[in-house]
C-alpha cells in the first residue's frame, strides 16, 4: 500500500521544512509512501528547499512549472504524478492539519473512494474568509446542479480509481472540488478545524477570490444564461405593458412631453442590463475560446522524477 501526498505552493519557503518534517514523521508508519510539492512558479527559495529535502530523502519530491498556474492547475500536475493507492492533497501552510492523514486513510481502508474534509466555522479565520466563503458556497449550490458543501476545500483523500478518471478530463478552467463532487464514488466527509497559517500570508487575494468564485459558477452550470433569458423576458414584459401605457397617454392626453425621466431611466436600466448579460454571455463565450486552443493545463520546468 502506498500513499502519496500531493502539495501545491506557492511561495511558502516558510512553510515547506515544517510541512515535510510533519508528512515525514506521519508517513513513518505506513510501508511506503512519496510526498509531491508542486512548486507553482514559486520566486523565493522553495524550490532550492526543494531540490535540497530530495537529495536527503528521496520520498520526498518535487514538481516544479514554469510559471505560475494557480492552485487548481498545481494540483492537477501533482495528482497526474502520484503513483500512490490513495493519493491526499493538502495546502503547504499547515492549515490542513497533518495529523488528520490517519483518519483519511482509515476511512479509505473502510472502503470509501473519496474521503472529503468540511472546514468549521473557526474563528481564526478573518471574518471577511469566512463570509466571503459561505456566500460563495451559497451562490454555487443556488445557481449549479452540482452541490458543494460549504466550507470544502482541496483538503482530501482519493483512490486510484477516482484518480484515473480524474487524470483524463482535460478542462481549462479546472475547479477539483466541484469535478470530485460530480465524477460520484462512495464519498465520506470529515469535519475539521483549520490551523491558522504557519508562516507567511495567503496567496488568494480578494481578485484571485472573485476569478475562482466565477470559475466555479460557470464551470458547472449554465443557469446563468437561463437566468439572463429569465430577467430579459421579464422585462420586456414590462417595457411591453408600458408602450401600451404611454401610447394611451399619447393618444388620450395632451401629457405627451412629459415623461423625460420615466425614458432615461429606462434606458439607462435596459442598458445596463444588457451589458450584463452579455458580460454573462461573453464569460461562457470566453471559456469556449480557451478550450478550443487546447493549451496544456500547465507546463512543467524542471521535476525530481
Ligand atoms: N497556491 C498555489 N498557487 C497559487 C496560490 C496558492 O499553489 O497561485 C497554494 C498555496 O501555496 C497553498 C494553497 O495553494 O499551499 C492554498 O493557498 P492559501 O493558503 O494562500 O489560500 P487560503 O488558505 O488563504 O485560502
Ligand atoms: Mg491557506
């Protein structure tokens, strides 16, 4: 039985000799196991770190790509690589508290494909993290048919098996935790509390937040454009039910001039509308592009294996 633990980071040479430390020393038990760091076009000393905690253990290895392609597209790289039986994937600060690998694999020998991890509610996290996420989670299962829960993050444990069908999918706009949710299995969820950060801050800014946020809305659903078609019949409805008001008026009245405000804002509100919907069109339209070129999901420099 082997296991691997897949590590995404990005700029966390803070992080990354408590986090092989901490892997090491709770991998010791099982027969075998690798810990992959995908380096994600890091510009401090990760990847010398790296390079020097594999010449000292080679367990321990490292992915590193050309550039900075994003969490999600780091850890693509890092499942295509693992050759584990099961295969865990966990943030480099330590907020994904190591110690939980036992449980995950415990639940994975009692037969379950996915063993998923749900963040509580924690205080140490800032209250605009927290609300930010719930809303966000909120708005994905109102406006998506695939449900996610509130607080999941990449944060998991997954078979093999889960992991073939994974390696196949070749969308652009990768968003794990929604595709994990959709190809099904036999699914289990752990709650935990989060650590706060070990060293160094976030590497989601408010911008990557909102990107991703958008990412996973349009990735699984296109309830939006139904949404806009919604919004738009409704309002031609009233704009109809209005001409029939201002043409009485018209013909019945001598109120004929009248009304400049009523027109502008109408105008105005049409108007803005319109650019929204086919911001929401252009979104989609945009996804369609990028997928047509078929770029890889990210490019690999320089690797330990
Ligand atoms: N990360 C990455 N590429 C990025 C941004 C983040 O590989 O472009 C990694 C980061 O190093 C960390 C994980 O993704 O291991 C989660 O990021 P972070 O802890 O900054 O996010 P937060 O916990 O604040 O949501
Ligand atoms: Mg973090």
């Amino acid at each position: 039985m082997k296991i691997s633990v897949v590590v995404p980071s990005f700029n966390e040479e803070g992080n990354i000799p408590e986090i092989v430390n901490q892997l090491t020393l709770r991998l010791a038990k099982y027969d075998s196991y690798e810990i992959i760091f995908v380096d994600d076009g890091s510009s401090d000393q990760s990847l010398t770190l790296l390079e020097k905690f594999h010449t000292s253990d080679r367990r321990v290895n490292y992915i590193s790509l050309s550039r900075n392609f994003g969490h999600q597209n780091a850890l693509k790289a890092g499942l295509d690589f693992a050759s584990g039986d099961c295969i865990v994937s966990m943030d480099a600060d330590l907020q994904h508290p190591p110690e939980m690998i036992d449980q995950l694999i415990e639940k994975w020998l009692q037969g379950y494909d996915i063993v998923y991890t749900k963040r509580m509610v924690d205080k140490k996290l800032s209250f605009f993290k927290r609300k930010s996420s719930s809303l966000f989670y909120k708005l994905i299962n109102f406006l998506s048919d695939t449900k996610i829960e509130d607080g999941t993050a990449d944060f998991r444990l997954v078979d093999k098996s889960v992991l073939s069908v994974f390696s196949n999918m070749k969308e652009n706009d990768l968003f794990i935790r929604g595709l994990m949710k959709w190809v099904g299995f036999k699914q289990f969820c752990i709650e935990y509390y989060p650590n706060t950060r070990f060293s160094g801050t976030s590497k989601y800014s408010v911008a990557k937040m909102f990107k991703f946020a958008l990412k996973g809305i349009t990735s699984f659903s296109v309830k939006p454009l139904y949404l806009s078609t919604l919004l738009g019949s409704f309002i031609s409805l009233l704009a109809f039910g209005y001409g029939i008001y201002a043409l009485c008026i018209g013909l019945f009245t001598d109120r004929a001039v009248s009304g400049w405000s009523s027109v502008i804002i109408s105008v105005l509100f049409i108007g803005g509308l319109q650019l929204m919907m086919m911001g929401i069109i252009g979104e989609y339209i945009g996804k369609l592009f990028m997928q047509a070129k078929g770029r890889p999901q990210y490019i690999i420099r320089k690797k330990s294996f």
